[in-house]
C-alpha cells in the first residue's frame, strides 16, 4: 500500500515538474497579448483623431484612452513597464513593453505623427488601468497626436 502512494506522489510530481515551464510560457503570452490588444487599440484611436477632426491653433480634438497593464496573477504574468515613445528624427514612434520574466518587446507605429509633451518617452510603470489623453495638434498639412497622462 505505501507502495502506491509514493508512486502517486511521484508521478504526480513529475507531471507537475514537466507542465510548470509550459504554463510560464503561457501566462507571459497572455500578458504580451493584453498589452499587444491595447496598442492596436491606441494605434487605432489616434488613427481615428487624424482622419475625423482637423488639427487646429490651441486646444484642439481630444480622445481619453485606457491603457491596462496586466497585474501578476495565477494565469496572467503581469507587464513590468510600458514605454511610449515619439517619433523623433525620422523614426517612427513605438511602443516598448517588459512582461515579467522575460525579454524587452517593442512595437513601432509607422505613419503615426505621435508626440508627448516634453518630447521624451512616457512611461506607464505601475499595473492596472492608466488614462491618458490623445490631442490633436500641429497643422493641416502636418498634423501631431500628442499623448500624456490624463490629470
């Protein structure tokens, strides 16, 4: 009888062993893919600000965006940092991002005019949800979003 038992615990401990790296890989995918939706979603929103309304002198059209960093759960890796940057010198503006445990990830947002206040990136470091505001500025012939935290 003691037998089985240590056979069960054993078994049951290798199958555990072999499935861990597994569901790692999983729970950072699901975070990379939460903060990958959320970027389609600002990409799109400042799309959309570019293509309805015209850029103007002072305050012009604005949009609120949520942008959510996953928390660090069971099933969910959780995102350390979001980094947006501005396009600066002829490089577009992307969006950099760090899931727990593994590597830096970056995506650039080509044909995007998007700026920040200051100029320098605007990183979102603490998880949940961040608001933030998307202006319209700049000229008609070249019109700027810019992105900063909503106050």
């Amino acid at each position: 009888m003691i037998y089985r038992t240590v056979l069960a615990v054993l078994l049951a401990t290798a199958l555990l062993a072999v499935s861990l790296p597994a569901l790692d890989d999983a729970r950072q995918e699901r975070a990379a893919t939460a903060v990958a939706t959320d970027i389609d979603a600002l990409q799109r929103a400042a799309g959309d600000l570019l293509a309805a309304d015209d850029p103007t002198d002072g305050a012009g059209a604005r949009r609120i965006f949520t942008f959510r960093l996953p928390a660090r759960q069971w099933a969910n890796a959780g995102v350390e940092q979001v980094t947006i940057t501005p396009r600066a010198d002829g490089t577009p503006a992307s969006v950099s991002w760090r899931v727990d445990g593994d590597r830096t990830m970056s995506r650039p947002l080509p044909g995007l005019p998007l700026q920040t206040p200051t100029g320098a990136p605007l990183r979102l470091q603490s998880q949940g949800r961040h608001r933030l505001v998307l202006a319209l500025s700049g000229t008609p012939g070249s019109p700027v979003v810019t992105v900063r935290r909503l106050k």
